[in-house]
C-alpha cells in the first residue's frame, strides 16, 4: 500500500487533509496509520522537543539537519516500513521534502547534502505520493497566528519572511523536478475543494496499482 507524505508550511492545511483523507481510507475497509515528523516514537518526540523548544538558540544549522534526519530515522525503523510491512497504507505529516526545503534551501546546508545524509537516514524509503500543500508565506502566518494564542512561536516558527519564501521556493522546485510522486495543491482554497482533489489522486493512485480498496 502506498506511502503518502503532506509537505508545505505551516497552517497550509496538512493536518486537516491528513484527518480527511484517513476517514474515507477507513471508510473504504483499508488499514491506514498516521505519523508525524519530527515525533512520531518516543525517540523522535524527545527530539522534537529539542527542535522547536525556542530555548535551544545554539543549535547549529548541521545539527539541525542532523536531529530531524536522527528522528526520521528512527521513525522509519519503528513506525512506516513495519506499518507498510503489514498492508498499511502510511501517512506522514512531513518527511525528506521538508529537510530539503527548511534545512538545505532555508538555512543554506544545501539541498543536495541534506538529500545525502537523509537517502542514509531513510535507507531510501521514498514516497509513492506527496501532497505539497502551497500557500504564500503571508497565508501561513495568518493562519498559524490564529492557533498560536495559548502558546508562542516555536524556535522554527520564530524565522523571517525571507527564510519561509526560501522554503517555499524549494518546495515549488522539487514539485516541479518531480512531477510523477509530487502533486502540487494550490492550498489557499477551501478544504473541500482539496480534499476532493487529493481523493481524486489517491484513488488513482491505488487503481493503477491495482489496489482498490472496493471490490463488490
Ligand atoms: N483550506 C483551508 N482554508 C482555510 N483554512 C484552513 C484550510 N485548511 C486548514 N485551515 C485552517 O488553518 C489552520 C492550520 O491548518 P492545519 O491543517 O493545522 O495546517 P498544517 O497542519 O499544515 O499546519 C487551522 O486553523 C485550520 O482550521
Ligand atoms: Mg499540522
């Protein structure tokens, strides 16, 4: 069953359309779980914590790249190749594409030397499909300050414009450099209209690899 990853800034939707999208595969009789990164397993929420605690303002830009891809990891050991193992069909609340775009483009590692400690990280899993979920820089702010009231900014969400539009931009290329796993949903519309369109792809997805769920 395939292994479905949802990329984009913060408050683009991802988190709504993962809880849509694993509905209607329950509802079709198919095993679905969902994960997120960083976190997922004890190991990667201890990281986690470490990673967006605003606290930790000496981390360098490496050993950032270097934790998620450690939480990654284990997340790949612990959770989705068992879970694929088993038939699951795997949703991921950001995966490689996110390191690509916020540690190698927005912080300058380079895409392709955190592409390389991620390929070792991951042991090549790569997903069968990925949403980016885009939206300008201006509509994640608004829509992440609206559920920011009982907490603060996060050390990642503490960065400039500048940096998110460097995020932004490197997701926009890797959609482009890879059309075939990477479908590129204009995010700013309403969540029916994207939930119909991820359906749309899914389904296709899993009736050209002849695993529809629904045989009557
Ligand atoms: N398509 C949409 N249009 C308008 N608001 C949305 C849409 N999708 C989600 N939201 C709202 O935006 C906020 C962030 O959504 P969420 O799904 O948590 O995004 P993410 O997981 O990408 O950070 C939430 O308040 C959510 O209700
Ligand atoms: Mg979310």
């Amino acid at each position: 069953m395939p292994f479905i990853t949802f990329e984009g800034l913060d408050g683009a939707g991802k988190s709504t359309q993962i809880a849509r999208l694993a509905q209607r595969l329950t509802a079709q009789g198919l095993h679905v779980v969902c994960t997120r990164e960083p976190g997922g397993t004890d190991i990667g929420d201890r990281l986690r914590e470490l990673l967006l605690d605003p606290a930790q303002t000496r981390l360098a830009p490496r050993t950032e790249a270097l934790l998620y891809a450690a939480s990654r990891a284990q997340l790949v050991a612990e959770v989705i190749r068992p879970a694929l193992a088993e038939g699951a069909v795997v949703l991921c609340d950001r995966y490689v594409d996110a390191s690509l775009a916020y540690q190698g483009a927005g912080l300058g590692l380079g895409v392709e030397a955190v592409a390389a400690v991620n390929r070792f990280a991951t042991d090549g899993l790569t997903p069968d499909l990925t949403f980016l979920f885009d939206v300008p820089v201006a509509v994640s702010r608004d829509r992440i300050s609206r559920d920011m009231d009982k907490r603060g900014p996060d050390r990642i969400e503490r960065r400039s414009d500048e940096y998110f539009q460097r995020v932004r931009t490197a997701f926009l290329r890797i959609a482009e450099t890879e059309p075939d796993r990477v479908v590129r949903l204009e995010a700013s519309r309403p969540p029916e209209v994207l939930e119909q369109e991820i359906w749309a792809h899914v389904q296709n997805w899993l009736s050209k690899h002849d695993r529809g769920a629904m045989r009557e």
